[in-house]
C-alpha cells in the first residue's frame, strides 16, 4: 500500500463529525465494555443509539462542526478510545488505499489560504433521488 498520505495528528477529525452513522456490532460494543470495564448491555445503553435502523455510535455537540462521535477528544481532535475504538473506525478509510481524502481536502485549502491552521468545515449530506421521490 506505500506510506501513508495522511496524518491523523494533524487533522480534525472529520471521519469522526461528518457522518451521522458509524455503525457499531456485537463486538465493537463487547471492546466498549471491556475498556470500560461495563458489561455489554450497560456499553450498549451507554454510548450507542439507533440511527435509521442501525446501532451507531451516539454524538455530541463540537467546537467546529454541529457533532462529532462521543468519543472525540474536542482538545487533541483524536480518538479518545483509540485501542477500544469500533471496527468502522479501524478500517477507515479502507477504500482509498493510502490517501484520506479529507486530509486532501485540508491541505488544500490550508495551501489556498496560505493559513497551516485553517479548518475547511465540510459536509456530507444525502440528496433524496428524484425518483424516489414521492
Ligand atoms: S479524516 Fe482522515 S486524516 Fe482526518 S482523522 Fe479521519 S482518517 Fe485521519
Ligand atoms: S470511536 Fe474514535 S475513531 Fe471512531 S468515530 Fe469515534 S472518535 Fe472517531
């Protein structure tokens, strides 16, 4: 795969603000529990919710986007859970080989700015085909 092209440390987190889902399994929430020492049940009621007929992870209000994952460290910008983190965050982002292209998207504009601390807010939203419509 090479080295990588991006650098979670220096980063805001996007993969963990933009999306309103990151879906959770039976083992992800046994990790959650076992980390913090509840048992999966508690783990479940705890830190997960129902987001359009998933479990995922709950949110919470941030400092640059609307929300981010409950586990976001708002100070660092880093998984705070990092060992215990889900699956969906471990593989991410799988499918763009060795690139994140949010942190493309950050040292773009940081260059286009000529500001290294410059935050583009980016976000995902879901158009609704038009066939699909009504
Ligand atoms: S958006 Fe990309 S660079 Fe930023 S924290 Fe996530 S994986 Fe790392
Ligand atoms: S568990 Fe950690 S890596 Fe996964 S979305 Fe939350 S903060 Fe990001």
């Amino acid at each position: 795969m090479g080295k990588l092209k991006y650098d979670c440390t220096d980063c805001v987190g996007y993969c963990c603000s933009i999306y309103d889902r990151v879906d959770v399994w039976k083992k992800d929430i046994k990790r959650l529990g076992k980390h913090f020492g509840l048992t999966p049940d508690e783990a479940k009621e705890k830190f997960t919710r129902i987001v359009d007929g998933h479990r995922a992870l709950k949110r919470k209000s941030d400092l640059i986007f609307e929300e981010t994952c409950i586990f976001l460290n708002q100070t660092t910008r880093l998984c705070s859970i990092y060992d215990a983190r889900p699956d969906t965050c471990r593989e991410w982002p799988v499918h763009s080989g060795n690139r994140c292209v949010y942190y493309d998207i950050l040292k773009f504009e940081r260059k286009q700015q000529d500001d290294p601390t410059f935050v583009p807010v980016v976000e995902i939203k879901v158009l609704v085909d038009a066939d699909e419509e009504d």
